[in-house]
C-alpha cells in the first residue's frame, strides 16, 4: 500500500503540520469558527484548549512524516476524520466565511471541496494504518523508497500538498461572496 499512497500520506501529513503552526501562534480564528458552528467553546480556557488542539496537530503530523506506520496513520486519519466532520456541521448549517485559522488567511470559507479534500486524506490515512509500511526511510525493507524514489516521493507529497492547500485555501476566496466580503464599497454591476 505504501508504494501507491506515500505521495499522498506525506501530503496530508504536512499538511498537519502547516494548518497546525497557525492555529498555536493564534489560536482566536478557531475559537470563532467552532463558535459559529454552535460549539461551546469557553471564553477563557477555549484559546489554550484550541491551541493544545493545535499543538497535538503539528506533532501527529510530523511524526507521520518521520516515522510513518500503523500508530501515525491511524492519528492522522482520526484527524481528518474530526475535520470532514467539521467542515460538514459547518456546511450544514450554512456555512461559516470566516476562517477556522488553519491556512492564516482571513476569508476562507469551508466548502463541498474542501469537505471531499478532508474525507479523502481520511481515507488514504486508513488505508495506511491498516497496511503500514515497514522501515520505510531505511531502506532495509523492500517497500521503501531509495535514493531518487525517496525524492520523487517527496517532491510527489509537496505537489499534492499544494494543490490541496490552493483549492481549500485560495479558490474558497474567489467566490463571489468571498470577493464581496473582502471588498464591501464594490457594488453590483
């Protein structure tokens, strides 16, 4: 399993790692979002509990990447598992502009592609924890990469990981509600 989904494992993974950072440093957008979603989240320890949230994010995902295996991959899939589940309260009840913190940007609402994006990294994380690699960056197992493999795999993760990052964090802004939101003197045409 690792040789068709470590491109995309190592993707989610660092994805972890990326929407994580930003949520410890100001952990206020999250905080809002789950308020808006109908959580009851605390005035006072709510920030310290969305930032430990958010440390545990960044740690699961860095470890997915060093050390990928059963344990990693099943964290990494209950997280966007919590995430799918989310992002669907969250469309449900009609969606929330603003941002959950997890990309820095201040407008990026949650989406229908954004929801698939979530329920797919579950899926590959998974499929994964049930078929772990084994040794994977040693080279002493038969299924780990070597040499160029290992760069065209990371290289493969960064691409992926990319193009996620764009279409749930830069397309959600292109929106006509999300244009209106950030320029409110426009009038329509």
């Amino acid at each position: 399993m690792w040789d068709a989904l470590a491109g995309p494992f190592l993707a989610v993974a660092g994805l972890l790692v990326v929407a994580g950072v930003p949520k410890v440093i100001d952990p206020l957008p999250l905080v809002r979002a789950l308020r808006s979603a109908g959580f009851v989240v605390p005035p006072g320890p709510g920030a310290a509990l969305v930032r430990l949230f958010a440390v545990g994010e960044v740690v699961v995902g860095v470890w997915a990447v060093v050390a990928p295996g059963r344990a990693s991959a099943a964290l990494v899939a209950a997280a966007y598992l919590v995430f799918t589940l989310f992002v669907g309260r969250v469309l449900t009840r009609g969606g929330v502009l603003g941002s959950c913190g997890c990309f820095g940007k201040p407008d990026t609402p949650a989406t229908r592609t954004h929801l698939v994006l979530t329920a797919a990294a579950a899926l590959v994380a998974v499929a994964l924890a049930a078929d772990p690699p084994s040794a994977v960056w040693s080279g002493a197992a038969a299924n780990a990469p070597a040499g160029a493999s290992i760069v065209t795999t990371v290289a493969l993760a960064v691409v992926i990981a990319g193009l996620a990052w764009m279409v749930m964090a830069v397309l959600p802004t292109t929106t006509a509600t999300a244009v209106r939101s950030a320029n409110p003197t426009r009038t329509k045409g």
